[in-house]
C-alpha cells in the first residue's frame, strides 16, 4: 500500500531567511542615502544662510559706509545683549542665523566670533575686522569696519567654508 505524504503549501526556512536578508540590506542602503541626503541639505541651508546675511551686510556698508562690529551686531542700542538683533539690524529673518544642525530657537542665533574656525557644524563664525586686520567690535567714523567673514563648517566633509565682504581684501 502506498502511503501518500501530505504537504502543505508554503515557504522553506532557507526562503524565508533569503528574504528578510535582502530585505535587510535594502533598508541599510535606503537608511544610509536618506542620511546623506539630509547631511547635503542642512550644507545646502548653511550655504544659504550665509550668502543671505552676507547680502544683507552688503546692504548695510552700501547704507553706513562701513560693517557693523560684533557688538553692533549683537547687542541693542543699551549695550545689552539682544538675541533678536541681528535678524532686526539686518532686515533678515532670524532663522537665517540659525544652524540647521544647532536646535536652536529664535529668537536665539546661533553667530560667535570667538576663534578662527567654528569647532563644529552648529555655528557660523562672524568675523568683522578693521583695516589693519584687528577685529572690529564695534564700528566707528575713526576705526570702521571694512572687511567681514562669515565661516562655517560643512557637515558632509568637515570642510570650513568662508564668504567674504566684497571690501576691503
């Protein structure tokens, strides 16, 4: 007599395994361009960023003859500092001074002109310089600020970026 083997219909453990590993290796590329795809975009936003405030600074030397010093930039017309003020100096928006990457939030900025080189990708660095080459903390008829940088650290290669005045190089 025969005896007939009932077989059920379905996949075999190999098949299964064989499919959840491409499926596997799909998401790790989808997860890892997605990644590069955000890392572009956020240098994109601090390219940006930057030329619009440097445009802006532009305007402001055509208006004043001269750019403004750190503490022109940052602090009211008390002498205290003000968060808000370079977006208002400049007749920008505040998130043009806000890194894509730092989390901050207006009306917070995220600008220093401390060092040579931002550290890391979260700020942009302000440096208004005088004629001899000295920083400008703030402008005067006898000492005006005649050149500016604006630098910051891309987050795709680590390189610094610099945009500068169109005066006084």
């Amino acid at each position: 007599m025969k005896q007939h083997i009932r077989t059920t219909p379905g996949f075999t453990i190999v098949e299964l395994i064989v499919v959840i590993a491409v499926i596997a290796i799909l998401a790790t590329i989808s997860a890892v361009g997605y990644r590069a795809l955000q890392t572009d975009t956020r240098d994109n936003e601090r390219k940006a960023d930057t030329e619009l405030v440097a445009a802006a600074l532009e305007r402001y030397y055509d208006e004043f003859g001269s750019y403004p010093g750190w503490n022109d930039l940052t602090h009211n017309d008390a002498g205290s500092d003000d968060p808000s003020r370079p977006a208002k100096l400049l007749n920008i928006p505040v998130q043009s001074i806000i890194n894509p990457d730092s989390g901050t939030k207006p009306p917070k900025h995220d600008l220093t002109n401390t060092g040579t080189a931002p550290d890391d990708t979260k700020t942009y660095l302000y440096r208004a310089q005088k004629q001899d080459g000295s920083l400008c903390q703030s402008r005067s008829a006898e000492a005006p600020c005649t050149r500016f940088s604006i630098v910051y650290k891309k987050e795709s290669d680590g390189s610094t970026q610099t945009v500068k005045s169109r005066y006084g190089w």
